[in-house]
C-alpha cells in the first residue's frame, strides 16, 4: 500500500529557508501527480504547490516567486523548497500523491514548519 513520509519542517525565523522532503513507496511514483498543502492554526487546508507528472507546476499566489516544487522519480521523492519565509507561513505541511486515472489520494502525516520574526 501507499505510503509518503514527510521530512525537513522546523522552526525559522523570517526571510529564512528550509526545503521539505517527501519519499513515496508502494505506488509508482512517476504516474502520480505530487502536491503539498498546508494547514495554520485556525484555517481550512490550502493548497500551497503541484507537480504533474510531465514536470509543469502550479503554485497558490501567496508563495508564488519564494516556494519551488520539485521531484527526483528515481528517488521516488518530491520537494518544496521555501524561500523568504514569512509568519504566514507558519502551518502544518502535507505531502499529496495522486496516481493518475486514480479519483483516491494519498497523504503523509505533515511537517510543522514555524516561522519567527
């Protein structure tokens, strides 16, 4: 069965980096469309980046320009690299797979990313 573990979250302060990891199993990773959300403290979850499987991406405009989505298929892992990180940013962060012709997702168990100012 599909299972994504999530890794890379921890506590930065404002204008800061940090780069999320997120390492698929039990599925072939290559068919599937890839995402990340997030989730702050008292919001409905929001997509935050996507990965199709060509390679295209799509970003929300509040992170268009700091955050890069990317994925190593022959590491069966996708990315979310964070630049100039804001308070706003602060949330808990999924990890997404959806295989392709598939209408189920899978998620991972989220990584607290806190930004300081």
């Amino acid at each position: 069965q599909v299972q994504l573990v999530e890794s890379g979250g921890g506590l930065v302060q404002t204008g800061g980096s940090l780069r999320l990891s997120c390492a698929a199993s039990g599925m072939i990773f290559s068919r599937a469309v890839m995402a990340w959300y997030r989730q702050a403290p008292g919001k409905q979850r929001e997509g935050v980046a996507v990965i199709l499987t060509a390679g295209s991406t799509n970003y929300a405009d509040s992170v268009k320009g700091r955050f890069t989505i990317s994925r190593d298929n022959a590491k069966n892992t996708v990315y979310l690299q964070m630049n100039s990180l804001k308070p706003e940013d602060t949330a808990v962060y999924y990890c997404n797979a959806r295989p392709l012709l598939q209408a189920n997702d899978y998620w991972g168990q989220g990584t607290q990313v806190t930004v300081s100012s």
